[in-house]
C-alpha cells in the first residue's frame, strides 16, 4: 500500500473510531414502567427506538396500580406508560411526574375472547346464556381494562350473575394467560393481545363497543427522576413520531 494510502485509510478509521465513540458517550438507558396490555407494541417500539438513537429503553411490565405504589415509594422509573389517563395526572399532582409532560399515546380497545374458534359468535350471546364455567377479568381495582370489563357487564346486566364465575387475574397480562392456556373459556382483554400484524389472530371474539364502557385512555408521563435523563427525553418524543404510531395502530389501539 502506498504511503498516501496508508495515510487516508488511517485517517478514516481514526474517523470512524470517533464517531462510534461519541455515539456510546452519548447513548444512555431509560427505565421504563409499561402498562401490561401495551408489552408487545412497546418491545417493537423499544427495538426501533435502540437502533434509530442509540439509546436503549429498560422495560418493565406489570399493572398500572402497582406501578403506581412503587414509584409513590421510590421505584427508579424514568417514564411511566399506563393503561390510564388518571394516574400519570395524580403523579404530576403530587410532584412526581413533570409538568407538561402528559399525553395519550393510545385508546385501549376491549374485546371479549376465547382460545376456542367455535366459542363467541361476534356478540355477547355467550354472556347472556352462560354456557361457559369461568370468565377471566383484570382486578378492577388495578387494572383499567378490568375495570372497563366491570363496566360492560353492568350495561348488559350481567354483573351479579357472573360474579361467581369470575376469575380475576393480578393484570391484563395474566387475564390473558388464563384464557390463553384454557383455565378460563373466555375472558376480557386487550385487543392488541390477540391481533397479530393488524389482524386478529386465533381464536374467536366480540369487540366490545367503545360506547360500554369509559374510554380506556392511556397516557404517558415522564417522571421527574427522568427530566435530565436524553434517552426519557428522547422517548417520550418518539412515542410521537410516525414509526411509532404505526405500530401502536397495527397493534389495535386508536389515536
């Protein structure tokens, strides 16, 4: 190789070697809480958002009530992504998350669902005649899509006579598994747990009208342990742009 050469290739990778230095220095990790319904859109999310910034999202899944008594005691979480619209405003109210910060990232759609294709006919039939031994719903208390679940039995009347054929899973997540693994015929859960790229995916269904229960409005909020952190700030501005809408839309939710 000739001197001038060697010169140029040294140079370049020498270039080279900066850049990728100054990207590592620059990338950083967010811890964040994601409502259980919102796992699989958020995985993809999380996967794009490494490779568009360099920045990495550290996920944690569970129920928006206990993420809620966790960060009331000091959980390190940088952003909160929960199943509501009420606890990221109690977080701001109380001085844990930042001013201005909120927004909806998705409306949560309910459906009713079974592992068994022959089960549920499109409506609520199945409901009404009972022929089924256990119903899986989130806990009410914790989890707005079971609370939304309460609020679409109380409309068709059937919440005293379902009582004793509720099983109440910890969050959507494990209503989910119950129904899944057939422990529970049916159940109530998320839409984007059972559709797979746009499409619904096994099994057989009702969608529940939105007009059954309140609107299952999930917000993001950025905590105030992650105000100086560049991959929160970061994050909470892709959750925004076009790559990320498009997979929260193909995952069943509305914007």
């Amino acid at each position: 190789m000739k001197p001038i050469q060697t010169f140029v290739t040294t140079l370049l990778m020498t270039w080279v070697g900066l850049i990728q230095t100054t990207q590592t220095a620059q990338a950083a990790e967010v811890s964040v809480a994601v409502a259980a319904n919102f796992a699989a859109p958020m995985q993809k999310i999380a996967t794009a958002f490494a490779q568009d910034t360099g920045h990495k999202a550290v996920l944690s899944i569970g129920s928006t009530g206990k993420f809620y008594t966790q960060i009331k005691s000091g959980a390190p979480f940088q952003i909160l992504l929960s199943a509501d619209d009420e606890t990221p405003a109690l977080l701001e109210k109380e001085g844990l998350g930042t001013p201005n910060t909120r927004f909806t990232y998705a409306v949560g759609r309910l459906v009713l669902w079974s592992a068994d294709a022959k089960l549920i006919d499109g409506r609520p039939e199945i409901l009404k005649n009972g022929d089924f031994k256990y119903i899986a719903i989130a806990n009410p208390k914790l989890a707005p899509y079971g609370a939304a679940a309460m609020q679409t039995l109380d409309k068709l009347g059937l919440s005293q006579q379902l009582q004793s054929r509720v099983v109440q899973g910890e969050n959507i997540a494990q209503t989910y598994q119950f129904v899944a693994t057939g422990n529970a015929p049916l159940g109530f859960v998320a839409l984007s747990q059972v559709m797979v790229d746009g499409q619904m995916g096994a099994g057989s269904f009702w969608l529940v009208p939105p007009s059954m229960h309140e609107a299952i409005r999930q917000d993001a909020v950025l905590l105030t342990t992650g105000r100086d952190n560049p991959a929160a700030l970061a994050l909470m501005q892709y959750l925004k742009s076009d790559k990320a809408k498009a997979v929260i839309r193909a995952s069943g939710y509305v914007l």
